[in-house]
C-alpha cells in the first residue's frame, strides 16, 4: 500500500500510456457518489455491490431500508457536489489527450451542472444561500456560485495527482459483474479502467473527500477490492493497481492487490451475502448503533431511537427475486 501525492502515486511506468479503446455505459450519467448512482439501479435479480455490502457490514437495517423498502433519502450539497466532479473527469476524456488541461475541465462544469440541476430534490438545496459558501453541516444551504466554485477546486486538484494528456482509458463508468459459482451476482460499476499495452490493468476512482487514516485504510480498498475480484473472475488478471485520488487533499492511496487476497476477499463477500439471505428470509435486520448513525436518514423508524421499523415487505421481496423462507434442511 502506498500514501502519496502525484507522482508518487502513478504506478509503473508501464501504465503512463493507456490503449485507445474507450467502453462508456450509455445508461449512467457519470456520477459515483450521489443523485441515483447507476449500481443503485434495481438489477436483474438480487445482487451485491460494494456500497450495499459496506451498507449491511454498517447496519444491516440500513440495508433493509435502502435495498428491500427502498425509503426515499435526502440529497446533500456534498453528496451532488460528487456526483458533478465525478461528471466532469468523465467528460474531460471525451477531449482530445492535448485539450485535457484545467481549463477545459472547469468549462465543463457549467454544462455538466446544467445537465443535474433539474433532478428531483437538487434545486430545494439551495433555497437559502450562505455567504460565505462554507457548509456547517452536510445539508446547509449555499449560494449556486459558490457551491460551483468549491466543485472548481475539487476538479483542479484531480491535476495535480494525474496527467490526463498521458492516459487513455479503456473504460469510465463501466459496469463490470460475474456471477460467482454459488449463483451470487457481483455488480458495480468502476469510475476508470486503465489497461497498459501488456495487459496490465488499473482501478481507478475518484474520491471528492480527504483520505482516511490509515486505520480505515481497510475500510476505503473494500470498493476497490471489490471491483478487482470481479475483474479477475471475468478477465482472469489480477489488476496491477488499485488507486483512490482523494481530490479533497490533492493525495493518494494506490494497492496491488495478490489473487491469494482475493480468494479470501471473495470468501468475505460470500460470508456477507450469506447473512443477507437469511435475514431477508426472517425479515431480521438488527440494527448497529455506531457514529455513522448522526448521517442516517431513518432514525424515526429505527428501535435504537425509539423507532419502529415497519413491518417487511416479504411480497415485494420475493417479486424482486428474493427467497423469503428458509431453506428446509433435509434430516
């Protein structure tokens, strides 16, 4: 694992120049963090991504809200701040490799803001506007300007970490699944996908936050792993870097990842889904009291509150494909 700035942080050499072939999902509309990102899509059949898997290891009743019930969650200034960086660094490689400069990413902001603004719950965001632009918490209001400008700043860091002139992406915002021997579907979708001229392959995603400390290190590769097991089971290679540009501090954080780790990060996964299925087929989602509850949007409807969570809703999970009774055990 290596923290490091620029530079520091580009991986080998062999992966400064990309091939040509660019795979971009027509369906998603470049955003990783916010308003209706793609992999919270319904899919085909019940299936597990890094987000819905990081939600039940958080609170499995986080889980049952935002998978089975599907409850309406607010938006945050932070969260579509996100989804418009996210927007701008996938259209930055649509130009040519010597229009990608700062200048031509910051005239991308406007359109790509002009394309978001109209979605649901975006325009309430901005009712009341603070002065200085600054948020005091995830949720307060701020000028258009000066929520556009702080978006500016995010998108000119991503400069001092990379050199898009030298990269060629053969895939942003590409949805990648497999469907694991036990029937288990893993699906995401990744931000960038380098693929050196040897094959090499490079994760790439975008963080608009700071990086974490090194003890939740763990916690920030659980994504990147994630997509890096599912692009081993389908390519058969083990991807050479696993790299989150935190835009927020203008750092790093790159990871080799070895197929031993991913064997046992694919046990994990199973574990997880695992616990997933039964309690759906109970209809038990306990929930886990931690500090991340202070950003929960469900606290009415959660017991350590002193909220009742409503009943399940065991029909409309199994017309969504899932098994709502336990399997019988043969004697």
């Amino acid at each position: 694992m290596r923290r490091g700035r620029s530079e520091l942080s580009e991986g080998p050499p062999s992966l400064g120049t990309m091939t040509a072939m660019v795979q971009t999902d027509p369906t998603t509309d470049g955003s990783a963090a916010a308003v209706a990102p793609a992999e919270e899509a319904a899919p085909r059949r019940p299936s597990l991504s890094p987000s819905r898997a990081a939600d039940f290891k958080t609170c499995p009743l986080l889980y049952r809200y935002r998978t089975i019930d599907r409850l309406p969650e607010r938006e945050s200034l932070a969260a579509v701040r996100g989804t418009l960086v996210h927007s701008v660094l996938e259209r930055l490689y649509d130009l040519p490799p010597a229009q990608r400069t700062p200048e031509s990413a910051l005239e991308l902001v406007e359109p790509a803001w002009a394309e978001l603004r109209d979605e649901p719950g975006i325009a309430e965001l901005f009712e009341t506007g603070q002065e200085d632009g600054a948020e005091s918490d995830a949720n307060a209001p701020e000028s258009v300007a000066a929520w556009l400008a702080s978006a500016g700043k995010l998108v000119e860091k991503y400069f001092a970490l990379e050199d898009p002139r030298r990269i060629q992406p053969a895939g942003r915002e590409e949805l990648v699944e497999v469907t694991l021997p036990d029937g288990l579907l893993l699906r995401g979708y990744v931000d960038r996908l380098d693929v050196a001229p040897n094959g090499a392959l490079r994760v790439v995603d975008y963080k608009t936050g700071s990086m974490p400390r090194e003890a939740f290190e763990s916690k920030a590769l659980f994504q990147m792993k994630f997509y890096a097991l599912v692009l081993w089971r389908t390519r058969g290679v083990v991807a050479a870097q696993l790299k989150l540009l935190y835009l927020g501090d203008g750092d790093a954080l790159t990871y080799a990842p070895e197929e031993a780790e991913l064997v046992r990060f694919e046990r994990t996964l199973l574990a997880i889904w695992s616990a997933i299925e039964r309690a759906v087929a109970t209809g038990e989602f306990r929930p886990n009291k931690s500090r991340l509850c202070g950003w929960c949007d469900h606290q009415a409807l959660c017991p350590e509150f002193g909220g009742t969570p409503p009943p399940f809703p065991a029909d409309a999970a199994a017309a969504a494909g899932w098994r709502t009774t336990l399997p019988v055990t043969p004697v």
